[in-house]
C-alpha cells in the first residue's frame, strides 16, 4: 500500500511537472511545431464562417474570436450586430481545425495548456490576410472583436505587429506587418484574460487603433484588475483604449450556451448595455489611415 501512494505521489509530481514546463513554454512564446502561412490558412479556412450585410458590396469586414470554450452563440449575436452595422462579419473559429472542439478539449486551452494567446494571435494574422482575396470584402477597414482567450488572442497580435517575428507557430508573417496593421481601426475587446501570459503590454500598439474592453466587476473566470492596469499601461505606452467595468456582472456575460458545469450564467441587461456600448464605439468609425 505504501508503495502504491509513493508511486501515485511520484506520478502526481510528474504530471505536475510538465505543466509547470508546458506553462513556462507558453509563456516564453516558444512552439516547436509550426506552420506556413499557406499551411495554416488551409487549416482554419474549412471551419470559419462569413455573415453579409444583405446590401451590395464591398463591405468593411470585422473579425471576430470566441472565448476558450469555442464557438458558441455569442460570437452569432455580436457578427449579427457587426451586419448590422453594415459589416461583413468572418467568426474566426480555432477550436474546430484542431479538434478542440471534441470531448472537453477545450479545458487544455482555458487552463493555458494549448494554444495561448500569442500562439492563435497567427490564426488572426492568416484571416487577415485571407480578408484581402474575399470577394465582396472592402479588406482596407478591418474591425476586431475578441471574447475573454479572443480578446487575449487580439490583443497579442496587436502588440506582435510592432516586431518582426511572427507570433509563435508561424514560420513567417502572412504578409507584411504594416499591411496587416494598416486597415485595422475599431477593437473590442470583450472580458479579456490579462494575467500573466498576456504579454500586450510589452511592446506598443499600432497608433491608429482605437480600442474598447468593456469587463465584468465579479468575474471569476479572469480578473478584471488585471486588465484595469493592463489597460493603464497600454494607454501610458501611446495605445487610444477605454476601459468600461460593468458592476456586478460575471465573465461570459453574453453567452447563453454553456458546458454542463459552468457557474456562469447569461445576463441579457448585461449583454444589451455591452450592446450599446459597442454600437456607440463603432459610430462613425473612420476608416483608418494607411501605415502603422
């Protein structure tokens, strides 16, 4: 018996071992496997999926990336929203291309196992540059949404334009930083994980984006705190943010579809006011002027 639990012991010590390794890897921004651009767009592009305003184009596009939990029915409702507004909406969708999607796989990502934050910043570079060859697509004024891991994920691709290395996993840019980063304007970001994987703050943003993270007081997913200083650095480094906290609210606020064991729960007033919020941010959004 005693053997029994200094070997269950030993294993535990293991098995924890490796994740403190995989984590620290993560955090580095190292990875090991990578992929072309053409490689990787041949990946994601199967799997996402592009709602149009009914009027005749070419429409501004918006991006949009769910939470680490994968596509669920906020992502529909917010790329409704972006029609609405008169943009063709393209819902990014990581999970399924690598099989995240199937038998609780996603939990590896939200507990920052699998593909952080700068990791799947490439799968928003790739889209970008996709943008460009979809017809119908004005591909020069790009918005941006991204839902607590999506919003990590926007926020790490934005500091990753300033510097020449792709983000991880990506043997190269998709195309040159500059034009990726010249039609991107208006960026929401949705309840954010800003802990300490989340490196936006290290570098600067490109100077003509304009950002609005709206965040939940009582989340207990991520901590709000976080993004409220990360948010005040990013602003000190030049970044145009505003950050709006909503009291007593919970992360994931917009979202009605749920994992069996999910505390959370969807807050329709929460989601209408965020609603609000974000029509008035996109209002009159000029289409930004090119280069960084």
């Amino acid at each position: 018996m005693r053997k029994r639990l200094i070997l269950a012991a030993a294993l535990l010590g293991l098995v924890a071992l490796a994740l403190a390794l995989n984590t620290a890897r993560n955090y580095a921004g190292w990875q090991p496997a990578t992929e072309t651009p053409a490689e990787r767009l041949a990946r994601l592009e199967p799997h996402w999926r592009i709602l149009r305003p009914d009027s005749p184009g070419p429409h501004p596009a918006a991006v949009l990336l769910s939470g680490c939990d994968g596509v669920h029915d906020n992502m529909d409702y917010w790329a409704q929203q972006f029609v609405a507004m008169g943009r063709a909406a393209l819902i990014l969708d990581s999970h399924a291309p690598r099989l995240l999607d199937k038998a609780q796989a996603w939990r590896a990502l939200c507990a920052g196992q699998v593909l952080p934050g700068a990791e799947r910043a490439g799968d928003l570079a790739v889209a970008l540059a996709a943008l460009r060859e979809m017809p119908g697509i004005d591909a020069s004024d790009v918005a941006l949404l991204g839902a607590s891991h999506g919003g990590w994920t926007v926020m790490e691709l934005l500091r990753a334009l300033g510097e020449d290395e792709p983000p991880p996993g990506l043997t190269a840019w998709p195309a040159p930083r500059g034009s990726l980063a010249a039609p991107l304007g208006p960026v929401v970001l949705l309840y954010p994980y800003c802990g300490l994987l989340n490196g936006a703050a290290k570098g600067p943003w490109p100077g003509h984006v304009q950002g609005l993270m709206l965040l939940a007081e009582l989340d207990s997913i991520t901590d709000s705190a976080d993004c409220q200083r990360m948010g005040e650095d990013l602003v000190a480094q030049g970044a145009h943010l505003a950050v709006i906290t909503y009291p007593g609210i919970n992360h994931g606020f917009d979202q009605r579809e749920r994992s069996s064991l999910s505390p959370l729960e969807f807050d329709p007033a929460a989601r209408a006011q965020a609603t609000r919020d974000i029509r008035a941010f996109m209002q009159g959004f000029a289409a930004p002027a090119t280069g960084i």
